[in-house]
C-alpha cells in the first residue's frame, strides 16, 4: 500500500501547485495534488450526514448556489478539529464512519475549481468517483485503523496515475496545512516541505483570485500562521521561498529533491509536466506576476498587511520591516 512519504504544505496561492508540478517532473518522484483527503475526513467526522443527504446537498449546490460556498460556509467552524483532535493513528473507525468519508470525498465538498483536472481531463471529483473502492480498504461488516483508511484511500487514487517507476509518493493540498498538528504526528518519519511566500503578494493573489475583499484575504491568510511557523519548527522541515523558486527554480528545485532523497538523480534538463491541465496559472514559473501583484496593492493596503502579518515578516521576511513599500 502506498501512503505519503512526503507533505507539502503552505497556504493558498503561496506557490504549492507549481512547487508540486516541478517535484512531479523529476524521474521517481509523484505529488499528489489537491487530494483533500484528510480535509475531508475532518468534515465526515465533524458533519454527520449520510450518503442520501450528500446527494441532496449536490442537488441543492447546482441550483441553489456554487456547491463551494457551502464548504467555506463550514470549513472556517473551529469544531472542525475538534472533531478528530483525540483520533491517533490506531484509532478505530466503523465501516460506517469510513463509508461516510468516502461519500464525502466523492461527492467533492472540497473547493475545487473548474480548471483543476486530472492528466485525462477528467475533474478531481470523477477522479475520486473513479477509483475509489471502500471494499478494498475495509471489510463491510468490520473496522478499520484510521491510518490505514487514510492510508489506503491515498494509495486508490495515487497509484492511478503514478508511473511505475515512482521511487517516493507526496501530497499537496493547502488546506491540509491547518490541520498539519493532526496530520503530521500520523507520519513522524516522512519528510515535510513548507513553501512560504511574501505576505504582500500572497495576499494580493488571494485578493485578485479568490476573494477580491483584502481584510477577507488578510484574515484567510492569518488562519494558517500559527500552523505555518509551528510547521517551519519541525525538525524534518525543508523550508522554501517562493521568491527563490521562481529566481533560482533549478538550484531550488535540485535542493529539494536532495532533501527528500539523496539517492535520486536531479534533472535539470526535464521540462515542466503539469499534473493539472487547462489554463490554471499556477502551473507556469513566471516572474513578472510577483511584481504585477506587489503593484495591485496601494502603500496603506501593505503597510495593513505588513501589520497584520507580523510574524512571517519577523521570521522570513525581516528586510520589509521598516522599508517605505
């Protein structure tokens, strides 16, 4: 059974997606990307509904109103964790449980986008309706360890589209950054990369893309910094700027293959694979979009996120403390 040997995590819009499609371009390495597994076992776990009511939230999504909203709607819940917060890695979960989650992560409650699809074109969600089978995990009429649903459900849909020279297995989704104190005790010896981006312009992409409110931005992107600077305290952590990554993508790049294993190969010749087709950005190395995104905002508008967003600053990116922005 496959499972992660690696995490990527970072916030949104903070360069996690091309970090991700670079790893994924070099021989023996795969990322999942936007899996939301663990995300949405958290949901199963905090929202108790059936695989009857799922049906009827798809139902009332399409023609109600975007079937996202409903998801931010509850994502921001601080019961979310509390869900799961005394759930270990040997913790038994029902059939029942596990099935539920399953209905969940395929009935596609996560956030995704439109232009986010597989290397078939098919949308993340038939992706999961695809090649999930709970039969193959757990027995129906017994129970199962959490890490080995989690586990098993990763392995599903990974080894569906991982080559089979695959030598280590990743996992990206944003989300799962602010449930990373849960997460990571599951796996205490993979291995951790945190991307991190100025606040500045990680903020002014969330604003031009997602939200267009910036005290909405600011406050989306305050959420994940307790878990970014606990992450960055890890002591398997391989911390990333993105800023470094779009100056110097090789020499980053070849650092963090290092990192994850000295025994493989960096190819510095490989062009960029994207995992995800269509016409997300995200999967581009362009260095203009950081000077175009420190330009959308206005002097007040920074000096705001400068406040706001201290303790990156203070860790990451002292040499903007104090400068005229």
């Amino acid at each position: 059974m496959k499972s992660p040997d690696f995490f990527v995590f970072g916030v949104e819009r903070s360069g996690t997606t091309l970090l991700s499609f670079l790893l994924g371009s070099q021989p023996g390495i795969f990322v999942l990307n936007d899996s939301f597994i663990y995300d949405m076992f958290i949901k199963s776990q905090a929202v108790k509904v059936g695989s009857g009511m799922l049906q009827l939230y798809r139902w009332v999504g399409k023609r109600i109103r975007p079937f996202s909203k409903l998801v931010r709607s509850i994502r921001k819940e601080p019961y979310l964790l509390r869900s799961v917060q005394n759930l270990q890695a040997d913790t038994v979960i029902t059939y029942k449980e596990a099935r539920r989650f399953h209905d969940l992560l395929g009935a596609g409650l996560g956030s995704l986008r439109s232009e986010q699809t597989s290397p078939t074109g098919e949308s993340w969600i038939a992706v999961y309706r695809t090649h999930l089978d709970l039969g193959q995990i757990a027995e129906h009429s017994g129970s199962i360890a959490l890490v080995d649903l989690l586990n098993g459900t990763y392995d599903q849909i990974a080894k569906a589209y991982a080559n089979n020279d695959t030598v280590i297995y990743g996992e990206k989704t944003p989300i799962h950054t602010y449930y990373a104190e849960w997460i990571v005790p599951f796996y205490q010896t993979r291995k951790i990369i945190l991307i991190l981006r100025n606040p500045i312009t990680n903020i002014a992409s969330l604003y031009k893309r997602n939200y267009q409110d910036l005290n909405l931005a600011i406050r989306i992107y305050q959420r994940y910094i307790p878990n970014l600077l606990w992450i960055s305290k890890l002591p398997v952590v391989h911390v990333i700027k993105y800023e470094d990554l779009i100056l110097n993508p090789k020499a980053t790049l070849r650092d963090a293959v290092n990192y994850l294993d000295k025994n493989l190969v960096f190819d510095a010749t490989l062009p960029l694979i994207p995992y995800i087709k269509g016409e997300y950005v995200g999967n581009l190395i362009d260095k203009s979009r950081d000077n175009a995104l420190m330009n959308l905002l206005n002097t007040a508008q920074k000096e705001k996120v400068l406040k706001e967003c201290q303790p990156i600053f203070q860790q990451f990116y002292p040499s903007e403390i104090g400068e005229t922005v």
